[in-house]
C-alpha cells in the first residue's frame, strides 16, 4: 500500500489474465503487456472503499517439481485513490495513476504494481506516461535477462529521461513513483519522491497488525538528500509566512538558489526539470 501527503492510494494485489489490445501511448506503441490497464478496473469513488477479487493461484513447475521461488503467493489485489483537499481549489483534479501488473514480464509468479502521485499543471499528464511507459521497459529488460534491482534502476532513469520527448512540459511538473515487484516470494521496491510502499502482516489470528515501510521517502530535510541538493547548488527551506514575520509554514522544500522555484516537498521525482 502506498500513500502521499495530497493525494492517497492504496492497493493489495492479485493474479489477473485480462489482456489489453496495443495502442499508442505518446509517441510510444503500448505493448500488449498485461500490465497497461487503460482504465481503472474499480472507478474512485467518494467513499475511498476499495475493491477486491481473487483468482486460483498455481505454482510453476520444473521437471514436474514446484520451486519455492516460483510459486505465486499473489491472491488478490485492489486499488483505491482520492484528490487531495485544497480548501481555495475545489475543481483540482486527481493526478494520481496507478500500475496494476499481474503476470509480468511473461512469468505467472511475477507481479508489479506501482503509483504515482503527479504534482504541477502537467502532473496528470506526467503520472499517466510512467504508467504506461515504466512497466514496458522494465519487462523489456526482465525478459532479456537483466536483473531485477538493475531493470528497475534502468527503467526508471530511461522513463524519467523520455519525459522530455513529451508534448506536454516538465519544468514544473512531475509526480513521484513507488514500485513493487514481486517474483515468486520475494519482492523488490523501487521508488522516487515522497509516497511509500508498506508491508502489512497479520498476527494472532487477526488480532495485531505490523506495518513495515519498504523504501524511505526521499525528503530534503534527509542529511544525504540535503547535501546533495546544496552541492548542486539548491536551496532548501520551508515557505515563509510574509505576514507573520517570515515563520515558516509546512516541510522543508527544494528551491533555486536566487529564485522562489520550485519549491518541491520531495527529494526526487520524474520530471521537475526547473529543480
């Protein structure tokens, strides 16, 4: 599950044989991967309720033996998003887009998931392009054999790059990205920006809950986020109250040296070329 300070998404996951027709996506021929879902399977709804299905989950064998590695541990999954609230901006849309990947990369034990919170005019827009985009590559590098930590990095550095191939622009635009990627019992997060990806497990038959955060946000008030923000020559501070004697409002953001921009609350994301 993963949630953001604007906006909240949360998720479970499941096996899934539906198959979508390719389209082109920006510039870019959607493969038939299982992953590009074009629509939500449940539509938001004000109540933040989400919706859950399930299907047979069967390991896969070699030499008529099931591997451990192999089985697929996936029973269900599900997604519910919301707007944030700003009280002065009643019509602002959602940004957020998810990736719902059951099956990936041709393997039936292997399965990604993923949201992005998109932020800035043209955040809608950004955070749709790595839905569709991100799985493809990092199917593309799984099924030719690079490792999985090594797909998802690459992946996640030729997206971010292929926003400036867009129509639409990326100067203060951009939406974070949070990833899991589940291969028979293990799973891998990868991430950029502030939203999280969370471990829930069920003890005493129901009766305690462990959370577990899998990544770290990444935030400029972080000691290695910061330095290397200053050595670039960033600035890093709050906003500044102008009429209650410049007292700072909110977290700590990353802005130009001279200038008041961007003024991102995170670390890192994709796009937000200004920053």
């Amino acid at each position: 599950m993963t949630q953001s300070s604007k906006d909240q998404q949360t998720m479970s996951v499941q096996e899934s044989s539906k198959k979508v027709v390719a389209r082109k996506v920006n510039n870019y021929m959607e493969a038939p991967l299982q992953s590009q879902t074009p629509e939500p399977l449940v539509k938001p709804s004000k109540a933040f309720n989400p919706k859950f299905s399930s299907a047979t989950s069967t390991p896969t064998k070699r030499n008529g033996k099931p591997e451990v590695i192999d089985r697929n541990v996936i029973t269900k999954y599900a997604f519910a998003t919301r707007v944030g609230y700003i009280p002065n901006n009643p019509n602002k849309v959602n940004q957020d887009s998810f990736v719902l990947a059951p099956n990936f990369a041709q393997t039936n034990y292997r399965h990604f998931f993923g949201v992005c919170d998109g932020h800035g005019t043209n955040g809608r827009d950004v955070s749709h392009f790595i839905k569709m985009r991100l799985p493809q590559l990092v199917a593309k590098h799984l099924i030719s054999g690079t490792d999985p930590c090594q797909a998802l990095h690459q992946s996640f550095i030729q997206c971010n790059a292929e926003l400036d191939q867009c129509q639409f622009d990326v100067s203060l635009s951009g939406s974070t990205v949070c990833t899991v990627l589940f291969t028979g019992n293990k799973v891998i997060c990868a991430n950029a920006g502030d939203s999280r990806a969370i471990k829930a497990a069920i003890f005493d038959n129901g009766r305690r809950l462990e959370a577990t955060a899998l990544n770290i946000d990444h935030k400029p008030d972080l000691k290695d986020e910061a330095q290397r923000i200053l050595s670039k020559g960033g600035r890093i501070d709050a906003f500044r109250d102008a009429y209650n004697n410049n007292e700072p409002i909110g977290p700590m953001r990353v802005w130009l040296k001279t200038d008041d921009l961007p003024g991102l609350a995170m670390s890192r994301s994709f796009g937000d070329r200004i920053a």
